[in-house]
C-alpha cells in the first residue's frame, strides 16, 4: 500500500533483491561497529533501507496508512433483522 516515504522509492517494496541483501549483509558490521564504539543500539537500527523509513509526521504517509487500516480493518456495520 505504502511503495515511497516521499522522499525516494521503498526498495525493499519494490522488490530489488540485490539491495536487499547488501543491506541485511551490511547490518552484522554495522552493529559491531557502534558496539567497539561503545553505542548500544538495537540490532533492527542497523538495517536501513533507502525508502524505507516512514515519517508519521509526513501528512501523506499518516494519510495513505489510516486510509489502508480503516478499509481493510475498520468497523463493519452491524445488520439488524
């Protein structure tokens, strides 16, 4: 539902399988890296992908995910017989 923050494309939506794994390849070593540095950061922050970071401030965004959640999950009305 969701392919761009608005700033660039999701690669990872949009499928490119070759980023991705340079990505999660990356993640190990970049974790390790803050922790010789003496940063405890969760493993998840070390895996950043270009896109992929959605803004809920970003009006659009907040806009295209309540859209998405209130037609697949909002409230159905009831019927009454």
């Amino acid at each position: 539902m969701v392919e761009s923050n608005g700033v660039k494309p999701d690669v990872l939506v949009q499928g490119n399988l070759w980023i991705g794994a340079r990505i999660l390849m990356a993640a190990p070593f970049k974790w390790v890296w803050y922790r010789l540095r003496g940063k405890r950061v969760a493993f998840a922050h070390c895996v950043n992908a270009p896109g992929h970071e959605y803004d809920w401030a970003n009006g659009d965004i907040e806009r295209r995910i309540r859209g998405f959640l209130k037609s697949n999950f909002g409230t159905k009305k009831k019927r009454y017989s």
